[in-house]
C-alpha cells in the first residue's frame, strides 16, 4: 500500500529545501571577494534560514491541526514533481565553476520555489496561505537581486 503524502511532507521538504539553500549562499559567500556580493549572500543565506523557521512553525501547526491534507492523485503526482525538480541542487552534487554558473544555479532555485510555493497557495488554509504569499514576496526579492548581482 502507498505511504499518504500530505502537507506536513511538502513541508518537511520545504525545511530541507531552505537548509540547502542555507548552505548553498554561505559556501558562495565564502568564495566570493567582492564585499557587496558577499554581503547579498549572506543575507539571502540568513533568510533562507528564516523561512526554514517559518515551515517549521507551519508543520507543527499542521501537526496539531486537523489541516494536513492529504494530496491525491494527479495532484499529488505534480507537487512531487515539483519538489523534486526543486532538489536538483542536492541530488547532482552540483560543484560550481564560476561565478555565472553560481548565479544560474541561484536564480533556478528561487524560481522553481516561487513556483512550487504559488501552487501550494491553493491547498493551504487561509492563514497558512499569507505565511506562503510572505515567503513568495521574499524568494521574488531574492530573484531580483542575484539577477542584480550577475
């Protein structure tokens, strides 16, 4: 039989998302010399923390709530499609060249999950939803600037 997939596991996939994001910035902060680059990744660095710590407040609410859903079907079989195109950057290994690659690498990781996160909208209860709009605005930020950075 088929483990239920639900939004308490989207989640706990967002918080490994973040920390690899996390880890990501800072590793790329360390390389780079010019101090206003650094400081940019180190801030995106310390939001992707942020909002780990936001999902994390998320799924314990989800776990104590009667609001983890579970995703069915064809809809389930997207966001898992979703998350796992999100994850790109911890299944290859990826080991950066240069800074452009960096940068290329950066900017798919904010928009696969600005759109991962805006088709989650519709599954969330209200107050979940302006946590996820929140952190839309705030990947949207992050895509503007290391399209800024390049």
């Amino acid at each position: 039989m088929r483990e239920i997939f639900t939004l308490t596991d989207v989640m706990n996939s967002l918080i490994e998302l973040e920390s690899i994001g996390y880890e990501f910035y800072s590793a790329l902060g360390e390389k780079v010399e010019d101090r206003p680059q650094k400081e940019l990744l180190r801030q995106l660095a310390e939001d992707e923390k942020g909002h780990e710590a936001l999902y994390r407040d998320m799924k314990r609410h989800l776990e104590t709530s009667d609001e983890d859903l579970p995703l069915e079907g064809e809809y389930e079989a997207y966001i898992r499609a979703l998350i796992d195109q999100n994850f790109f950057i911890r299944k290859n290994k990826i080991e950066v060249k240069n800074l452009d690659e960096a940068f290329d690498i950066a900017e798919r990781l904010e928009k696969d999950t600005i759109f991962l996160l805006n088709e989650l909208k519709s599954v969330v209860m209200e107050h979940q939803r302006k946590n996820i709009e929140k952190i839309i605005e705030e990947e949207r930020s992050h895509l503007k600037k290391i399209l800024w950075m390049r």
